[in-house]
C-alpha cells in the first residue's frame, strides 16, 4: 500500500518514470526535465511499468487459445475491464467497458452507436470542448453549441435555453467532464439529471478529468447518472495505447459496430453473420496497454483521488499565486488561488510583446521546462478566451490556410499532475519572471514553415538520449 504523504515531503515524485531525466539547454549544461504537459499526455507511473514487465512473460493471444498463456492473458485482460468499470463507479450489470486506442476513437465509436432518429437528431455540447468532443458529432447529428462566459466557463443559462429550445430533438448531451485549456470543471450532476428530464442521453468526456478526481458514473435509476464515459490511458500515467469507452449494455447490444472483424461476432456464414458482445473491439485487442491502464488505476486509488487533487491544489495555487506576482503575464480562466481546489491545474497564459511559441520556446531551450503551447485542440474556445473579433479570427484562419502560422493567436498553457512537487512550481515562476522581463540569453529564430522559434546555434543530436537498441 501506498502511505499518506507527510506534509512538507515530496513522496509521489519517485512513483513515476522519468522524474530525474536531464536534459540539454542553451547554456551547455544539463538541467533535470520539469514536466508541466500533463494535459497532453503524462509520465508513466513505475507501477504501470512494473505491471507489464511482469506480464511479458506470460503474454499471448487473448480469446483465442487453450494455452496457459492465451487462458492467462484472457483473465488479465477481461480484469482489466473489471478495474476500469470500478475507477469510473460503472454497474457491470448496466454498463459494458470497450477498450479502445484512446478517448478520440471511443468518442468516434460512440457518435456510430447513439441511436440517432428523425425526431431526435439534436447533439447539444459546449464551446468549451476539445475537438474529439466536437466534430465526431457533426458527422452524425446537428451539432449545437452552448455559449461560454467571457472568463471560459460554461453558460449554464445557456445550456438551459439550448435543451429548453431542442430539448424533444436531443438525443444526447456530450460534456467534458474538465476543460483540457482552463481546467474548469463542469457540473456534470446537474447538467445529467436536466439532460435525462428532457429524454435525452448523458456523455461525459473524461479523459482530462479521470487523472485528477473520483468519477461516479452512478446507476442508471439515478437521475444524476452518465450513460457514456470516455478516458484515455496516455493522461491516466499509462501511455501504452489504450483508453476505455464505457457506456449502457442496451445501446451496444443493437446494431453493428463502427468496426467489424474478427472478435465481433459469434457466427458467420457465407450469407450471413451474428454480432458477438461486446462488439466494438475489431481486431487483437492492445492487451498490455489495458493491463498497464488498470495498474494505473489501482495505484490512483491506492494513493486515493482525494488525495490527488489536494496535492495538485497546492500546486495550482501556487503558481497562480506566483504568476500573478510577476508583471507582463495575462492569465486566462479563475486566476484566485484560493480557488484552487475547485478546477484542474491547468493555467493558460499570455506574455507581453511575445507570440505563445516563442514563450515556450525559451521556458524549453533555457530552463528545460516542458509546456505546451496553441491552441490545444480546442480552437474555438481559445479563440474566445483570447477575445478576437469575428474579423481577426477569419484573418488568422486565412494565414493558416495560405501555409503562414508564424502570427496564428495561440496561449501557453502549464498543467500539473502527481508527480510534480513545489519546487516544479518554483522553477516556473522563476523562469517566467525571466521570460516576462527578458532576462534570456539566447537569440531565437522562427521558422517560416512550421512558425518554431530555435535559439540560433543550437544543436541537439537525440540519438545521444536514446536509440533503438
């Protein structure tokens, strides 16, 4: 088991792969790697690590053999689906768990599987969503949008005119359960049980929520409950493939799959086929990424998601309290600390005089900090966070499609996970005051094709970290 931290200690940084890593800078020195990307993707966890190691041995085949291997994989894996329906408080009675590549594809799966009629056609989402929460209904449904607040926040009054105006038409609402930009996190309670009043289905994005709070999905006879999950592996500590969509045994026990193939049915003739159950999994499943995804899981719990979310508040306050120290930094979303335990620990922001990618640029090149930068697959949105006309944001798409995306608007954004400790925090603040203040040493170039800001002079050769050998 793994033991309450103590206060003033750093105990869930060793937990994880990589956390010592050094890497180049600028200067010629090498400098120990602080990993704020986490809303991308995260670090391994060494239990997740450990976890496949130990199953190698034993791999094969699942659902396919009378080998000791193939029956042992077989268990593993059907028990990785156990673990997954526990973290998200899934009934087995009531919900199946498809592991697919990551959320993207389980969203993509879901938009095939909604049972979408002519008098239900509506898909009400927000402007606040990723991508993958977006266009995958626009293939399928109209799409309708409800309206953000000027600070990034979800219109909730909104979200009550959209149900109130299609609310006979929706046939689902599809949230994030957290925004992957500003980390505010949705009531997804409420929004549920005001979906389900209107006959409509309930899905939650999960894959930025998952790794930082407890996720009840609750029975179907709560009025409070989601009928689809999704969560991506890659930001859960266990970037080996895998993601779960998770989802009402009686919608995916009708029609065909998104894809079809071996593994999704139970009879085939030459004339005709029976589908099997769960149907959604084509092909040899990615058996070591569910197993590293589980292992991932139980040290979450173990370490316990109360826990983790007061740890990554500390965090966030920290920063937010730090940065808004320093002048030249605009920050976007809840800039308070003291609400820091009711958000992500995700901080989007802007420099004075500095483009996004040249920001990033130096906080990587000169203090071997890893940050992202853009738009983070979340176009909309950021281009409202970041208040442009109608007028700039169509001359910032016209740039983009005539191939220049050196001036496209974007924001740096710093996310926090377990492994990251105070002292991450520090170095930030320290390197911002830096950048804010134009206290860099380096001369940075901008490429005109890919619009990447390099300190002239620089050579990497990265085969010196690592090769395939």
């Amino acid at each position: 088991m793994i033991e309450t931290p103590i206060p003033g200690t750093e105990p869930y940084t060793a937990l994880f792969a990589g956390t010592e890593s050094r890497v180049p800078v600028l200067d010629g020195s090498l400098q120990r790697y602080t990993n704020l990307d986490s809303a991308a993707s995260t670090p391994t966890l060494k239990s997740a690590l450990a976890a496949i190691e130990r199953f190698m041995d034993h791999y094969a085949s699942v659902h396919r053999g009378m080998g000791f291997k193939s029956q042992l994989s077989t268990h593993f894996f059907e028990k990785s689906r156990e673990v997954t329906l526990a973290f998200l408080r899934a009934d087995p009675e009531e919900h199946t768990c498809i592991f697919v590549k990551n959320a993207t594809e389980g969203l993509n799966i879901l938009a095939h599987r909604i049972p979408f009629t002519t008098e239900r056609d509506v898909v009400i989402t927000s402007g606040m969503e990723h991508h993958s929460n977006d266009l995958p209904w626009r293939n399928v449904g109209r799409v309708v949008h409800v309206k953000t607040l000027p600070d990034g926040r979800m219109d909730l009054d909104d979200f009550d005119r959209c149900l109130r105006a299609h609310g006979d038409r929706t046939a689902l609402v599809t949230i994030s359960g957290a925004s992957n930009v500003t980390g505010f996190i949705n009531p997804t309670g409420k929004l549920a049980r005001k979906t389900h009043a209107a006959g409509a289905l309930f899905a939650v994005d999960c894959a930025q929520l998952a790794p930082h709070r407890a996720i009840d999905m609750r029975p179907l006879d709560d009025p409070e409950h989601f009928d689809f999950a999704v969560i991506s592996a890659h930001k859960l500590y266990a970037p080996f493939g895998s993601g779960a969509l998770v989802g009402r045994k009686d919608i995916f026990a009708v029609d065909a799959p998104f894809m079809s193939g071996g593994g999704t049915v139970k009879i085939v003739t030459y004339d005709d086929h029976v589908w099997g159950d769960p149907r959604d999994e084509a092909g040899s499943p990615n058996t070591v990424g569910a197993i590293a995804m589980a292992a991932a899981m139980r040290t979450l719990e173990e370490i316990g998601m109360d826990a983790v979310a007061a740890h990554e508040a500390e965090l966030t306050a920290r920063a937010l309290d730090g940065m808004t120290a320093i002048g030249g930094i605009t920050i976007f979303g809840d800039r308070d600390p003291a609400n820091a335990a009711n958000r992500l620990g995700v901080i989007p922001f802007a420099i004075e005089g500095m483009t996004d990618v040249q920001a990033a640029a130096i906080l990587a090149y000169e203090f071997g900090i890893g940050a992202r930068n853009g738009r983070f697959c979340a176009y909309p949105y950021t281009m409202r966070l970041l208040g442009l006309s109608a007028a700039e944001e169509a001359a910032a798409n016209a740039r983009i499609l005539s191939g220049d995306i050196r001036t496209v608007p974007g924001l740096v954004r710093v996310s926090f996970g377990l492994y990251n400790t105070p002292g991450d925090v520090d170095r930030l603040l320290h390197a911002l005051d830096c950048v804010a203040h134009r206290k860099f040493q380096g001369t940075y170039i901008q490429d005109p094709v890919t619009g990447d800001f390099i300190p002239e002079g620089w050579r990497v050769r990265y085969e010196d970290y690592f090769d395939f050998r």
